[in-house]
C-alpha cells in the first residue's frame, strides 16, 4: 500500500543518517498472506525486526507506522524496539495495546482533523499510557496532506530523545 506519510519519512529518514525499512503487511500488493485485521499483522513486524537487528545491532530500532500500521507497531513488544512513533493511529483496540505499559518512549501524532480519531476521543485513550508523548497536528487529517514534513520533524526530534546515547 502507497502511503504519502510513510513515502515522506521513508525519502527524508536515510537523507538524514537514520536507515529505513519499509514493507507490506500480508496481502498487500502482491504479498503473501491475507488480511488478519491487525493479528497476524504482528508477525509481519517481528519478521521485519528479525531481518533488521542482525544488520543494526547496536543500533536504536523505533517502529514507526501511518493508520493501520501505527495501531499494529503498538501492538507488539519486542526486546529489541527502542521506541514507537505512531501518526494518526485509529487505536480501534481502545486503549489495548501492549505498548501501553511499556516503560520505553512512545510518540503518538494525532492529526487534528482527523476522520478516524480526533484528539478530543484519543486523549482520554493515550493518556493513562507510560511514557507516551502525544501531539495534535495543526491542519492535518487522517492522511496528512499538506503536513507530512511535520510528521518528518516530529521523527527526527522523538528519534533524537528517545535514542539512548
């Protein structure tokens, strides 16, 4: 699936010294596997994760996800995440996510204008979560047109305070 917010960070993230990858979820263009509404989604994470840490150990690792990917990064905990960023997440598990009570830094972008989770509905839900930052988007909607350069500063800045030195 095209996204112009994971397009944004995927072309700005390696200009910027930070190394990316970007894939499908199951039944996605072509890819294996069918739609399991955010369940065996997880496993497609952790396999991302299993290619990743071999080739950046040492290194930060922070989930970043747009929509239904944001809502399915918060949904797994693995030893090796640094740290989630999570634009315009649905949170349609309302609040049940096992990133919740993770002690590591969370940054949720909600837009403010957004059709799926306004602000306003997803305060109450983020705002028992454990070290989780939360900014409203001025401007934006659901699929952050026009704003996605913010969803880019908003990274790069969590990326720098979340990352141990």
């Amino acid at each position: 699936m095209r996204s112009i917010v994971i397009s944004a960070l995927f072309a700005a993230l390696p200009e910027n010294s930070v190394a990316t990858l970007r894939f499908n979820f199951r039944g996605v263009e072509g890819s294996e596997g069918s739609f399991d509404d955010g369940l065996s989604e997880r496993n497609d994470i952790v396999a991302a994760l299993d290619v990743l840490h071999p080739i950046t150990e040492g290194l930060p690792l922070i989930l970043a996800g747009w929509s239904f990917g944001a809502d399915t990064s918060l949904s797994v905990v693995d030893e090796r995440i640094t740290a989630w960023f999570a634009v315009a997440p649905p949170l349609r598990r309302n609040g049940d996510y096992p990133a919740a009570n993770d002690p590591r830094p969370k940054f949720v972008a909600v837009p403010e204008h957004d059709q799926f989770r306004s602000p306003s509905s997803a305060k109450p839900i983020l705002s028992s979560w454990t070290n989780t930052t939360v900014e409203v988007v001025k401007g934006a909607d659901h699929f952050l047109v026009g704003r996605t350069d913010k969803a880019v500063e908003l990274f790069l800045t969590f990326a720098k305070t979340a990352s141990p030195s």
